[in-house]
C-alpha cells in the first residue's frame, strides 16, 4: 500500500444560486484554487475524476461541458462519476494505488437551484414500486427520523440541539453562508413540520457549489504540503435499496465502513459526516463509534451547506485541512448516498 494523502482543498461559496457562473467556471475556479496552494500546474497532474449529476442539468453528459474548465490541450486522463465528488476521491485513491503516477485531481459541482432536490432525489428509490409514491427525500428522512423517536434513541430536542450547533459552528466557516441566530427552543415553537418530525431546520439548504481536492502520494505529498493528511483506511458499505428491509435506526453500512478503515484504531479529534439531516448525525455517531470527546462537523457540515454532489467531497477537505492546519492529528471523513444512509464511505485521514 502507498502513502496516499489530501495536500490540498478548495471550495466556492454554497450560495442558494451560484449564477452568473456556469459549471465551467464553477470547476475552474477551484480547480485553480486547488492548484496553485500546492504549486502545480494542470501538466503535473497524472489523472482527474469528478462527480456530479446529469439529472440536475436534465441533458446527458453534462459534466463534459464542465471539463471545459480544465486544460484543453494536451488530452488528459479524465473519469467521471454519477455520484457526491466523494467516490470519485475514492477512484482518485485507488488509481494512485497502482504506483504509475504521483498525483490525482478530484473536482465535483452541483446546482440544486435548477430543480426541486426532494422530487429529484425519489429517482434513487426502486423504479417499480416506490418511485410512484412520490418518496421525496424529506419524506423519506421524516420516515427513518420518526422510526428514531418511537424506538427511544432521540427527541426532537436532541435534533434542535444538532442544527444549532451546526449552524452556529457554520457562522464561523466563510464558504457556507450562514446567517442569523439560532435557539432549539424558538425552533420547536415557531416553526412548522415540512414533513413531520422534520421541521426546516432539522432538514439541509438547497444551494449551489463546487469543490476540489488533490491528492498525491508519498514523498511528493510531503514535499507539496508541510503537514499532509494521509489517508490511513477507506471503505465503501451499500445497505439493502428497499426501505422496508432495514432498521432505519441504525447504519450497519457506516458501521461495517468505520470498521474497515480503522476508525476505532486510535483517538478521534474530529469527525465530518455527510448527515443532511440532524437525526442522521446521531444514527452515524452511533454507527462509528463516536464518543463526546469527538468535535463533530466543525465546518457546520451538510445541514448548513448541502451543495449537491458536492457537499461529501467537502466533508473529506474539511477533515483534511483540520490535518494540514495541525488543529487536528487524527480525522475521520463521511459520505452518504441514497434514501436514508443506504451507502456509506468513510475514510481515516492522519498527520504523519
């Protein structure tokens, strides 16, 4: 196995709508960003993945128009996936792993202004006999928070306390946009259910954004970044796709993931998990073993700033540069896809 490491990360702003740019504009600008922290040029760069959705564009291969933003000339060695930037680090991280090349270029992008994310998402759902339903996104996470509440693992007061803290953590971090105050009490009081025991707050932003994240492996990450952060364990877990055969109070996935790349191996100082909604930030701690000592999403996380595609990806830099800044020794970074948890990546990130 090689050293394989994050050295650098770079975001844009989640904005509600990210115009006047377009997504070549949205990935060069990050791509650049990413770049120039760490001196290189779109030349030192031996393979790109990136990761977004055709469904939110509503035309086939839309991401190709977004390499644009990259280098035109010479052709380089480009993949792509229909899924959070995340697995496409994943990609980056298992490409590295055959040694031909030192350094790997993940970018994703994701403008959930330009559909209704909730209706969107039911596509992930089966084809036959839930997407009919209707099954939005809310809907489906208002099902797994209720099954919460009724099995005894939470209230709706443990959820106010979770967007709270995210949101106040937020307020600090300049790239998620955060505005206002917030109190758990006023929460529970003033606002409305959108899909009850949901309430707006316990439920993520639609906004617009684009992230990128380079990798690179062994002594040239060392000689890129002082303080890089390796990437000490990585897995990948998929639940059963039908909502009926799981126990939505619970991640088995996440678990089997944590297991797997070595979360339980040493003390962790800083955990960012994918949980768009707060009741899934419970069910993830649970799930990975995660005690009080652990500063969670100390970015504000996803139920702040939930750029589509792009908000697991940031989840990895985020813990990353908690490594690169030396604020942190040991990481771990999550990523969910699909109704309710059903997949799960999780990765161990560390100082040298």
């Amino acid at each position: 196995m090689r050293d394989i490491a994050i050295v650098a990360f770079s975001q844009l702003p989640s904005e509600r709508r990210a115009e006047p740019r377009d997504e070549a504009e949205m990935v060069e600008a990050i791509v650049n960003g990413a770049l120039g922290q760490v001196g290189l040029t779109h030349d030192d760069v031996g393979f790109t993945v990136s990761g977004s959705s055709d469904y939110l564009v509503g035309r086939p291969f839309s991401f190709v128009a977004a390499v644009d933003g990259l280098k035109a000339w010479p052709p380089i060695r480009e993949s792509h996936v229909e899924m959070d930037g995340a697995f496409a680090l994943y990609e980056a991280w298992v490409r590295l792993l055959h040694g031909d090349i030192d350094v790997a270029l993940v970018f994703s992008f994701g403008r959930g202004s330009l559909g209704p994310i909730p209706d969107i998402m039911n596509l992930q759902n089966d084809p036959y006999y839930v997407q009919p339903l209707g099954l939005d996104a809310i809907s489906a996470a208002a099902l797994q928070a209720r099954a919460l509440i009724d099995a005894g693992k939470a209230t709706e007061r443990d959820f106010a306390d979770i967007a709270v803290r995210s949101r106040r953590d937020a307020m600090q971090n300049p790239n998620a946009q955060v505005k206002g105050e917030f109190d758990a009490k006023k929460i529970l009081k003033e606002e409305p259910y959108l899909s009850s025991p949901l309430r707006k707050s316990f439920c993520p932003p639609i906004t617009d954004g684009a992230a990128c994240v380079i990798l690179a492996s062994g002594d040239k990450a060392r000689a890129l970044c002082k303080r890089p952060a390796f990437i000490r364990g990585i897995d990948h877990r998929v639940e059963a796709h039908q909502l009926g055969l799981r126990d939505l109070t619970q991640s088995p996935s996440a678990r089997l993931a944590g297991e797997r790349a070595g979360v339980g191996k040493g003390k962790v100082d800083v955990a960012e998990l994918h949980a768009p909604f707060a009741h899934q930030e419970i069910i993830l701690k649970e799930a990975l073993g995660l005690d009080a000592s652990v500063r969670i999403n100390p970015s504000g996380g996803a139920l702040a700033a939930n750029s589509i595609m792009t908000a697991g990806l940031i989840r990895f830099g985020e813990a990353a540069a908690r490594i690169m800044d030396g604020s942190a020794k040991r990481a771990v970074a999550h990523c969910t896809s699909g109704p309710c948890l059903q997949q799960n990546l999780v990765a161990v990130l560390e100082a040298e």
